[in-house]
C-alpha cells in the first residue's frame, strides 16, 4: 500500500489577498480555481511537488454558518494550524517574501534542532514557515 498527501486547505479570509501571499511572494502555481455558492477554493501548487496541492478557502465555504463562524474567529486570533514550507535556499525566500510586504515573525535563524528558519504571517494571520535542512 502506498499513501501520500494530496492536498490541504488553508482557511483565509480574502482569497485574492492570501493569492498575492501564496502565487506572488511564495511562488507557487495557480492549478485550479473553482466557485460556487459565492466562495472560492484555489488550488496551487509547484512543479517540484506534482500532485500535491494547497487549497485556499474562505472560513465558510464548504462548512454550516456556525462552523464557519467558529472557523473565522479562530482564523482571527492567528491560533489555525501552521503551514511549514521547505526551501533550498531560505535567506533568499526570506528576502522574496519580506518584499512583498508580508508580516515578518522571524527572520531567517540557525535552530538548535537543525534547520535554518523563518516564519511570517500570511494576510489572514496564518503562520507560514520557511525551513531549509542544515
């Protein structure tokens, strides 16, 4: 048997905005964009990865209003799970990503456990980390 990940979401609470974050700073590639209902899931990904995808939804799409309504005010308090990304180069992904103006959480730093890091906050107030293997 042989099990690997597809996909995950990301909750936002502007999909254009978190698009500027994902597509424009961080790179990745626009696969699919579908609405319904009035909300959006963006599916991005790379080619480096191919068949795994991140998809960018609103608090409610997909979910009741109460779900959704729980799903945004954790969204707001920036307690969602963290997102951490891989680089082969993180002082340049760093510099990339500080450009576009996102909120910088950590700048690029040698962790004791290994690997050098840097964390922001996406547009909604996800945390978005940036690692590379020392």
């Amino acid at each position: 048997m042989t099990i690997s990940l597809q996909y995950t979401n990301i909750t936002v609470s502007d999909v254009d905005e978190a698009l500027a974050f994902y597509r424009d700073a961080l790179g990745l590639d626009v696969q699919q964009d579908v609405s319904a209902g009035g909300h959006r899931w963006v599916t991005l990904g790379t080619d480096a990865q191919p068949g795994l995808g991140i998809v960018l939804s609103d608090p409610h799409a997909g979910r009741s209003q109460a779900d959704g309504d729980v799903i945004a005010e954790l969204l707001a308090k920036g307690v969602l799970p963290m997102l951490v990304f891989a680089s082969d180069d993180v002082d340049a992904t760093f510099a990339t990503v500080q450009a576009s103006g996102a909120e910088v959480l950590q700048e690029p730093t040698d962790q004791g456990w290994g690997p050098r890091d840097c964390a922001f906050r996406d547009p909604s107030g996800n945390t978005v980390r940036i690692s590379q293997a020392s």
